[in-house]
C-alpha cells in the first residue's frame, strides 16, 4: 500500500493484483490445451481464490486486539478509536460477537467475510475528525471476544480470526499475563510470524513506575521462552491514555505497509504463475529457424528444378528438340522437407507446444499436393531468341551476298579483265559481316538460355517458397506469436 502526505492511499495493491489475475487468466485462454490440465487446475483455483479476495479488498488492514478476560482489551480498543463503543467489563456481550472499527470506508464486504454483524460496527472517520485519523486510513482494528472464555465458542471466534489479520495485538495484564492459556494455547504455535505481533501490557497504571522495566523484561523473557524472538513489547493505560498515541503511531506504521491480504495474494499469484512459467519455453526459436530457405532447398532438388531450367537452357540453345518438365512429386521427399522444418523450430519447446506445431502446419499429403499444383502453375517456354535468330537470318544472307560478290570479282579476273576492286572490297566487309552476325546469333542464344533457365529457377524456388510459408512457416509463427504471448503474461503475472 502506497502513502501519501494525506496518509494511505487505498486501491493500488488491489489493482495491481487484478491486473496480475487478469494476466493469468489471459495466459490459460491463449494457451488452452497446451498448457497441462493438472497445471491448468491449480492456476484456475489460485485466480479463483484471489480474485474472490480482491473482490473483499486488500487494501485493508486488519489488526485483531486478543486477550483474556480482564485485560482491559475492549477499553484499549475503545482509547485507540477514541469512543466508547466496544462493551467493557460487566456490559461486555455474552455472546461470540466481534466489534469493528473502520478508519475510511468501503469495508462492507471485508467486515461481511470476518463475520462481525453491521450493529457491532462502526466508521471512525468524519468532517469533524479532518485529516487527524489520515494516518489511520484502511485500518480494520477488531476487538476479539476473550480467548480463555468459558464458551468454547469464543475461542472459536479467535481461532477463525486469527489467520486473517495482518497484525495480532496480544493484550495481557500485570496479573495474568503469563497465564498458561495465552502461552501454550496460542503463543507457542505462532513461531514465525514475530513480525506480524506485538504484545500490549495494558494497565500499566496499576504498577509502580520503579517496577514497570522489570515487568516489560519479565514478559519478553516469556516470548523468548516461548520460541518467539523479535517480538514487540509496548505499555499502555486505557484508563489513563498512557502509551496510546504510541500504539496510534504502531498500527499506522502497520496501515503504511502491505497487507497480509496482499502479501499472500501476490505470493500466490506467484506461485502460479511459476506452475504455468515450466509449462513454456524461456525464449521462442530465433528468427533464422524460421527461414524456409532449407525447405525450399529440398523441395527444389526433390522435384528436379535445376534440372528442368538446365533443359530449359538446352532447348533455347537449340541443343535439345523438347522443353523438359516435371515429373511426380514424391511424397517422401515432401515428407523429409516437413520434418527438416519441424526439426528446426520445435526443439526447446516444451512438448505440447511442439504437438501443436506439428498439428497446425501442413501434413506430408497437403504438402505434396500444394507442390504439385504450384508446380502447373509455372510456364515452362523453350521458344527461342528473336534476337538469335535475326541475326542468324542476318548472317546467311550475308554469306550469300558476299559469296556473290565475291563470285563477281572472280569471274571478272578470269576473264582477264581489270579485277574489280570495290567488288572485292564489299565481298570482304560482307563476310565480316556475316561472321559478326553468326557470332551474335550465338551470344545472343546462350545469353537467352541463361535467362530462362535463371527464370525458370526463381519462378520455380517462389512457388516453392510460397508454398513453404503457407503451409508451414505461417502456422508455426501462429503458435510462436501465442507461446510468446503466454510467456509475457506471465512475467506480467510476476509479482
């Protein structure tokens, strides 16, 4: 619980828990059967629990005043919330009723809950008290019937009230207070939980103040006899008012603090949420598992694509007389991509989550027939280059011309004429010609075979990768994207 210079501040610790209750139950939505049904029971009661004490609030603090008969507990009691309400000596209730006092409001159900009637409570802060009782805001203080009463069910009043006080004020006399029944009946069992006590020796006014010291030693002696070390020893007067305003500064100390109500609320959330932190993995696979790179490798050599977009090459080159195609995808070689995928994302998953993977990405038979169908979708063009075969139409009739030509100059030398020389010249240039076109022709169709076969092979790997992601890279980031969610929950769920 937060304070303020206006004193407590109520709400933060129930808020804080709900949200923490919250994240729990989003964690068992989102991760359903993946989470262990025993594991899943106990978080389902533990949010249960809580949140039907956060509906009583936390923010409370309960401090329960336990004594015996004659203790003059219900007068501190009285002092402490300065008016006279609980019923003291010969007008104390015969019956096991419990008395109340709540500084603030809004402790309804809490007080419903611990079992104290409406007519026995009462609200002590009003206009006229200002912010004199700030300090005290959210305190519950109980005045318990006696613990060594006659009718057993005032001792079961205090046994029943006992666990769920954040703060139990033990309220002995100089006459009774080691008294057997106080010891051995209640103080001996509460080993432990020192710093969840205090110990008033009320009416302090009956003993000499040169006695007091021995008496206060005398009862920590007891406390420590008793196994209980640490405990405070506090004097007090109802009668006087001696030692109250201490008490006063005690219990607003206690009302600054965390609630028991809280502290266990918070342990127990944690607790539950350490049962669901075993059922995920610290960390999701890191982002290069989930690259169907591999898959693709393996799909691509299973179904020949590299082979197919060599053939594909071979017949732009003019070196093969069919285009090649696909033959049947084979199932193994589908089946052995598939588990290359599972073998890469699902090893540090816890098995359920891995279960799940293996449920929601594609089975071998999908796989294989999603493959198929990319496969018809990809156009396989062994049409040769237009570039090419110009320049091959090119070259033959530059062959021709310069074989013409070139019959010309001979024949005018044969004849023993002037040999023509432009006829010579233009036979020359025609044959360069001719073989710069031919040598194009064929630049031009092996640079026209590497870009289909280079096409083939990348529609080939797109259809195949799409198929991957599809198929299986999509719904395992599916699973991943909820195992990360429940993980984070549950950190939030951390107190």
């Amino acid at each position: 619980m937060s304070t303020t210079t206006d004193g407590p501040r109520l709400g933060d610790d129930t808020a804080a828990l709900t949200a923490r209750v919250d994240a729990l139950d989003r964690a068992l939505a989102v991760g359903g059967a993946r989470l262990a049904p025993s594991v899943v029971a106990r978080v389902v009661a533990t949010v249960d629990s809580v949140r039907e004490r956060l509906e009583l609030g936390v923010d409370h603090t309960v401090v329960a005043l336990v004594g015996g008969t004659g203790s003059g507990k219900s007068s501190l009691f009285n002092a402490i919330c300065g008016l006279d309400f609980a019923d003291v000596g010969v007008r104390r209730p015969t019956t096991s009723e419990i008395t109340a006092c709540v500084w603030g409001d809004e402790g309804g159900p809490l007080l419903d809950w611990l079992g104290v009637v409406p007519d026995r409570r009462i609200e002590r802060e009003s206009l006229l008290d200002g912010e004199s009782e700030a300090p005290l805001r959210g305190l519950v203080l109980l005045d318990l019937p006696d613990h060594d009463s006659i009718a057993p069910e005032h001792r079961e009043v205090v046994d029943r009230l006992l666990p769920q006080a954040d703060l139990l004020a033990w309220v002995v006399d100089p006459q009774k207070y080691a008294d057997d029944a106080l010891h051995s009946g209640y103080l001996r069992r509460l080993v432990g939980h020192e710093s969840s006590m205090v110990v008033v020796l009320n009416q302090v006014d009956t003993v000499p103040p040169d006695v007091r010291p021995e008496l206060v030693a005398d009862v920590e002696h007891l406390l420590v006899d008793d196994g209980l070390t640490g405990v405070p020893v506090r004097e007090a007067s109802a009668r006087t008012g001696e030692g109250v305003n201490v008490l006063r500064e005690l219990l607003a100390t206690v009302v600054g603090s965390r609630s028991l109500a809280a502290r266990r609320a918070s342990a127990e959330l944690n607790d539950a949420a350490a049962l669901l932190a075993a059922e995920v993995a610290a960390r999701e696979p890191a982002p290069a598992a989930l690259s169907v790179t591999d898959v693709v490798d393996r799909l691509s050599a299973a179904i020949g694509l590299p082979a197919v977009a060599s053939g594909v090459g071979s017949a732009v080159r003019g070196r093969a007389s069919t285009t090649p195609g696909f033959g049947a995808v084979q199932e193994d070689a589908v089946g052995l991509a598939r588990s290359s995928w599972l073998d890469a994302v699902t090893p540090g998953l816890p098995r359920r989550w891995g279960q799940d993977v293996a449920s929601r990405v594609a089975s071998t038979t999908e796989m294989r027939l999603a493959v198929t169908d990319a496969l018809t979708q990809l156009t396989l063009s062994s049409r040769r280059s237009s570039l090419a075969l110009g320049l091959t139409v090119a070259a033959v009739l530059l062959g021709g011309a310069a074989v013409l030509v070139g019959s010309i100059a001979v024949g005018s030398l044969i004849g023993a004429g002037e040999p023509s020389a432009w006829a010579a010249v233009v036979a020359v240039v025609l044959v360069v010609a001719c073989v710069v076109a031919a040598v194009g022709a064929g630049a031009a169709r092996r640079a026209a075979a590497r870009r289909r076969s280079a096409r083939v092979l990348q529609d080939g790997r797109a259809a195949l990768e799409n198929v991957a992601r599809a198929r299986l890279a999509v719904p395992t980031e599916t699973v991943l994207s909820e195992h990360r969610t429940v993980r984070e929950l549950i950190a939030g769920a951390t107190g």
